[in-house]
C-alpha cells in the first residue's frame, strides 16, 4: 500500500478553510434572524375632563375640564346626608376620529 504524503501546510490549509466555512455559516444566521420592530402606534388623541367619583371608584358624572367648580359642587352635593364621600378626579377619555 502506498502512502499519501501531505504536508503540513496543505494540513493547515485545509483546517483554515474548515473554519472559513463554519464561519461564514455563523454569520449567514446571524444575518437571516432579525428582530422585530414594534409597529408606530397610531396618535391617538385623548381629551381632559373632571369626573365625580363614588368611594367605589364608579364615576357618577362627568364635566368639561373648565367647569371644575361645578364638579367640585356636584361632589359635595352627593356626600351630603351621611352618605358615601364622592371625590373629583381628572379622567382622560379618547377623541375618535369622524
């Protein structure tokens, strides 16, 4: 049986271009995953009003922002007479497009 004789140098050659290809391979995934971006969430618009509250948190009545007086007003009212304390809360609501 005869003998190959292959040198070192074509042996490292050969191991380089091994490492070149698990390499190139690597990157190969690396490039194909990508990541997903969140999509632009769309403007939403929202509007500014003053709601009264009942102490479980159910909103009773709502007012334009420039009627803050009346609201406060209205809150009073309905605590009156021993019952549940009502409050005054800011309460943004969303502006739909017609």
């Amino acid at each position: 049986m005869a003998r190959k004789v292959v040198s070192r140098k074509a042996k490292a050659a050969e191991a380089e271009a091994a490492e070149k290809k698990v390499a190139t391979k690597k990157k190969a995934a690396k490039k194909a995953t990508k990541r997903k971006t969140k999509k632009a969430a769309a403007d939403v618009r929202l509007k500014l009003y003053w709601g009264v509250f009942s102490q479980n948190l159910k909103r009773v009545a709502v007012f334009e922002f420039d009627q803050k007086a009346d609201a406060e007003k209205r809150a009073t009212e309905l605590s009156k007479g021993g019952k549940s304390p009502h409050f005054v809360q800011k309460v943004k609501e969303e502006i739909k497009p017609e």
